[in-house]
C-alpha cells in the first residue's frame, strides 16, 4: 500500500458505512452516458476483453461492460460495504448467467499488483480526481502494471478545471492527465474526446 493520509480512506470507510443510496452524492444510479457514447460510437471495443474497473462504486459500469460482451469484468473497491453494495446490484441486474459469471467484485486496494498486465482495458471513472495528488504518479505505475501492451485506458475527466483548490474531487485538467500517464509509457489516442480519453501502452 503507498504512503497516504489515513484520513483519505477513512473518507470513503464513512461515507459507504452510513449507508449511501443510490444518486446520493457521488452515485449515479446509471451507468455513465459518457461510457455508453464511446462504445456505441465505436472508439472502444469490448467484446472478449478482459476489463478492470476500480473504485467500481455501486458496479454500473462493470455491469454494462459484462453486457457488451466482456470476457470478463473486475469491479474494485477499497471499503467492503461498497463491494458488498456493488455485488448486491450485480446479483439483481439483468445479466444473464454467462455474463454474471465473467464479472468479479473484490475488495482491494488498486495500488497493490496481484496480476501483472492481466487486462485489456481499464476504466478510470472519476477515480483519479478523488486521490490526493500526491498519489497520482503511483496511479500511472499502478495502470501501467495492471494493462497489458497495447492495452486502453479509459478515462472520464472530472473535473476538468485548473488546479488550485482542494478535493476530492480534485480539479483535473486534461494536460495533467497526459503528463501523469506519459511518464510511465502511455500516450493519448489522438482524436479522442477529452473528456473521455482512450490512452493506449
């Protein structure tokens, strides 16, 4: 585990502990619309791809990439109550048996490695606006030893401000994204949206 505030995880121990419901504070209750138009569009594809998903909250996304027809899906969170929340919505969704059993929620921390270069895609929803910034450069290593070569990135940018005041969420500009990722051999995908950016190892 890197060095951080204990107040950082803390933050989200309280927050899942006192029970969040579906779209109360950072909860969408959807999956996002930003993901569904790179798919449908095109720029991302999903069928027979391994795909992480960290800080998966309560799991719309993993469900939806299970639905595209991913070889599988792992959903991560850091506090059990949100994994245990993101099952449940698993267990209730609308995928059938062969899709529900290619997707896994785990409680776990993203900056420990378990599989070297085990996935093909990874989605970073807002995820990387809610660590603090001193964790960001570990964040990239992290990325770049989770995807495979040739493995995407996918990034929903929020919010996408210049830096200056304090989060989460913290303020993320696109340039931030590109200087992080870059330094550890991920480029961005030139024509893609900024905010939804597919990086590529």
């Amino acid at each position: 585990m890197i060095p951080r505030d204990k107040s950082y995880d803390e933050r989200w121990n309280t927050i899942w502990k006192a029970g969040l419901e579906p779209g109360q504070a950072f909860d969408a209750s959807a999956t996002s619309p930003a993901l569904l138009a790179v798919i449908e569009q095109g720029k991302l594809e999903v069928r027979g791809k391994k795909v992480l998903v960290p800080g998966c909250g309560r799991g719309y996304d993993v469900i939806e990439f299970a639905k595209q027809g991913a070889l599988s899906v792992k959903g991560m969170e850091l506090v059990p109550e949100a994994a245990a929340a993101a099952q449940a919505y698993v267990n209730q969704s609308e995928l059938d048996h062969i899709q529900r059993e290619r997707t896994e929620i785990v409680t776990g921390d993203f900056f420990e490695i378990t599989a070297q270069h085990a996935y093909d895609i990874g989605y970073d929803y807002t995820f990387f606006c809610a660590m603090e910034p001193v964790m960001r450069k570990k964040w990239a290593q992290a990325w770049s030893s989770w995807l495979q070569p040739g493995g995407e990135l996918v990034t929903l940018m929020f919010p996408v401000e210049a830096e200056g005041r304090e989060g989460p969420p913290w303020p993320v500009p696109v340039q931030l994204y590109d200087d992080t990722l870059k330094l550890e051999g991920l480029c961005i995908l030139p024509g893609d949206c900024q905010h939804d950016t597919a990086f590529t190892e």
